[in-house]
C-alpha cells in the first residue's frame, strides 16, 4: 500500500479545518511526524484534519455522484458538453478503482491511524481525560464507517461471509503488502472498532457532525443489514427510532435548503467554503448553475403530488413540460452556504425506518406486516397525510416496495447503484433506464450479472502488491 500511504498526516494537520467552519494554524515552520503530535490539543485538530480528509478531493461528494450518474436516477443534461459521460455510459476505470475510493478512502483511514499512533505516546491530564477518550473513540468510529464503504463497493457478494472483501488497515502502514480479507473478518473487524469507540465514546458527545453513541448504533445497523445479520439491524433500529423523530414537511425541506433543521439527522459532514466540494457540482456548472446532468424522467415520474420530496429533489427552475424535460436536481441548492456548499447529511432517520422494514422482511421469519408499517411511516411524513399501507404477501413483494421508497427518500444521498447491488439477485433485475434517459446512445440497462456491480481494485494496487486479488471480470 506504499503508493496511497505516503501522505502523513501532519500535512493535514497544516490544513486541518474544523467542523464550525474555523481553520486551525500552528505557530510553526515545519512539522515532521516524529514531532507532530506533542499534547491533547495537537490530537484534536489532527482529528479535525482526519474527519475532513474524508471529504476532501471529492471524497463522498464523488460516491453520491457515480450512485446518481451510473446507475438510473440521472439523464443527460440540456447544457452537456461532455461532462460525466464515462459514468452515463457505465464505464468504470480500474486504473483507481473507480472514483479513486480506494485510494481515498485508505488514505483517509491512514490519517486516522496516526492521530491514534500519536495519541499512543500522549499521557493526558486529568482534566483531559474525557477529550483525549472522546478524540480515540472518533478515529475508531470513523475507521470503521470508512471500512464498510470499501467493503460495499469492492466485495462481490456482502452476503457470503466467505467472500473477498478489503483488507483491514488498522495500523499506520507504507510499505506492507495486505492481503484480501473475508466479508466475514472485515465486519467482525468493523465491530470490534465500534466496541472500542463505544466503550471509549463520553455521553457528552452529542454534536451532530462528530461520531456520536447513536452514530455507532446507527452503522452497526447498516452493516448489519448489508451482511445479513437481521436482527441486530432490527435491534439496534429500535434504540434509534425511540430517540428521534422522522421530519415532518416544514423540517424535511428546511434539512436540506439551508441545511437548518437536523430533526432526524444523526451525522452529517459540516462542509465549509474553501474546503469541501460542492454535492450539487457533480450536476450543474460553477456559477451559472446550467445543468451537464439532470434527475432522470424515471425518477421525476414516481413523485406524487403532495410528495415534499418532489419539491426538495426538483428545483423550482425546472421545465417538466419542455420537450425533453428539463429537470434540474435541486436538493443541493445555493442557499445552504455560499456557491452550493451543502452538508451531507450522511445518516438519517428515515434511512433507519427502511433499515428495519428490510430486516423485517429479509428475516428468518418475515413480518411484512411490521415492513409495511415502517414504509409507511415514511411516507406519511412526506406526504403529512396519512397514505395508504401496502400489503405484502412475498419477500420479493416487500423488497420492490422498500428498493421503491429508497429511491424517493435517498435520491442523490448516495445509495442507488448500491441498493440496486444487493437487491439485484431478489428481483432479478439490474440497472434499467426509462426509454428518454438513455438516448445518444447511452445505455439502456445493465444486467444483473454484470461485474460492474463490483468496483475493481486500482490496477496500481495489483501491480505493486503481489498479494492483492483482482475481482472476477477485470
């Protein structure tokens, strides 16, 4: 892994920004690693660097892009002059993997391997104690939520613990050659990461753009539900949906124009000018907001009238009735920071409802009674009127009215083409466009067992570990 853990992170230290927005500066010409991390303050705004390196150089803003533009919530757009056509026409690049998630994400898990290291040779105070726990119990949670996205998009089957997954990277490494893990031992890793941060995690750590008790929860949930385990997935959905509420209209819209209302958020990025990207930019140009990609006519058709959604997710200059519709995607808009910088809202309470409707339904014993009733749920707070709940006879009934309602709430949120990847073997379908979304010869569909469901690992990767595993089609 030389060729992605060369970066220290002392150099991000140099550049740390911290969530509320203020850029931390050190009296000092030059740092070297050795010396970087000298007291409890030096650990935090290391960690502050960590956190932010998650999103810097596209980062998630990359991932919520390719799962709109892959796969069938995108179109091309009225002023397209190129952009993002590779994504439109499903090509993957296995120079980086894709998007450059691999080396991304290694290398932000690095950062956090080194604020760890440093924290290693630091005795805090006793009046430090609890910042000096609480700074440890992030790079554990964060090391772990960076795991399980590479597990997500580079292991071929989440559900066959047997299966190649990644390789854990829990210690600061440039020159090891890593193996391939299973699915099995990456999510046992996974866990053990978040029983450290629990264990280590004050309970006055509640701020919304940090890990947070619940944000441990909230991801054990989600692997559990990817891996299969569904009854955890269920267990640890109840402990969340007991302490929040899903938003209603008026909160819904205000959580994503303006990013001023965080009812059923319970982690968001807190992106800053100057230092995060743009999510809208992945869609419409710098400054003039002319859109290169717009919302699929595919998607556009299935928000009914009433939907806050509808009005969230289509911005207001939009044209449905021009020939083609102009749709432009409007949940990232101008006014929640200046020039469209926009927090990701990374896990929501809504997420969590669907969570367990799919546990429910996918469980040794189904209960579709219980998976209609949180889809339901959903929808009667978007809708605020009571909607009329499904019934399911079958488990592949129940997944198509779930992968429906994913679509609606997590548009844009960055989950289509993975939601698509695990869902694909019930249904028996893969990526399929709507006729108008796929003309100039863009692909229409992809099939359910094609290998780009998988991300390759960088060809880089291979050649310079010989003990790295390509996966199956590359």
């Amino acid at each position: 892994m030389k060729k992605y853990f060369l970066i220290p992170i002392i150099v991000t230290l140099l550049f740390a920004v911290s969530c509320d927005d203020q850029l931390e500066r050190f009296p000092v010409d030059s740092l070297v690693e050795e010396t970087a991390y000298q007291s409890v303050s030096d650990l935090e705004a290391g960690l502050r660097g960590a956190i932010n390196s998650i999103n810097r150089g596209g980062g998630q803003a990359s991932l919520i892009s390719f799962n709109s533009i892959f796969s069938d919530n995108t179109k091309i757009g009225k002023d397209n002059g190129g952009q993002q056509l590779n994504l439109l026409n499903q090509l993957l690049n296995s120079q980086n993997g894709d998007q450059g998630t691999w080396g991304d994400r290694y290398n932000a898990i690095n950062n956090f391997n080194r604020v760890l290291a440093g924290a290693s040779v630091i005795t805090p105070t006793s009046g430090e104690t609890g910042s000096y726990n609480n700074i440890l119990a992030q790079c554990y949670a964060f090391r772990a939520y960076l795991h399980h996205d590479l597990l997500t998009y580079y292991s071929e089957d989440l559900l066959n613990s047997a299966s190649l997954g990644v390789f854990y990277q829990n210690t600061v490494s440039t020159s090891d050659f890593p193996a391939r893990q299973t699915v099995g031992e990456i999510v046992t890793e996974i866990e053990n990461d978040l029983t450290l941060a629990a264990s280590l995690m004050p309970t006055s750590s509640t701020d919304k753009n940090f890990a947070t008790r619940d944000f441990i929860t909230f991801l054990r949930a989600r692997v559990a539900l990817y891996s299969g385990d569904y009854t955890t997935a269920i267990s640890n959905a109840n402990t969340l949906i007991a302490s929040y509420s899903l938003a209603n209209q008026t909160q819904y819209a205000a959580m994503f124009n303006g990013d001023t209302d965080t009812t059923e958020v319970i982690f968001k990025f807190d992106n800053v000018q100057g230092n995060n990207s743009s999510i809208a930019f992945n869609w419409i140009f710098t400054g003039t907001g002319g859109d290169f990609i717009e919302m699929s006519t595919g998607l556009f058709g299935l928000f009914a009238a009433g939907d806050v959604r509808r009005t969230v997710n289509v911005d207001p200059a939009s044209n449905p009735g021009a020939t083609p519709p102009e749709l432009t995607i409007g949940k990232y808009p101008a006014g929640a920071d200046t020039n469209y910088i926009n927090d990701y809202k990374a896990m929501r309470l809504s997420e969590i409802y669907l969570i367990r409707a799919e546990a429910h339904a996918r469980k040794a014993a189904p209960d579709f009674a219980a998976a209609a009733a949180d889809v339901n749920a959903v929808r009667n707070a978007r809708f605020n009127t009571p909607q009329t709940t499904a019934t399911y006879t079958s488990l592949n009934e129940a997944i198509t009215d779930v992968k429906a309602e994913r679509r609606l709430e997590l548009c844009y949120e960055g989950f289509r083409y993975v939601d698509i990847k695990r869902y694909r073997n019930i249904l028996n379908e893969g990526i399929d466009r709507a006729a108008n979304d796929c003309v100039g010869g863009i692909p229409c569909s992809l099939p359910v067992s094609s290998e780009k469901f998988t991300f390759p690992i960088p060809q880089a990767e291979i050649n310079a570990n010989p003990n790295m595993t390509q996966n199956s089609g590359y």
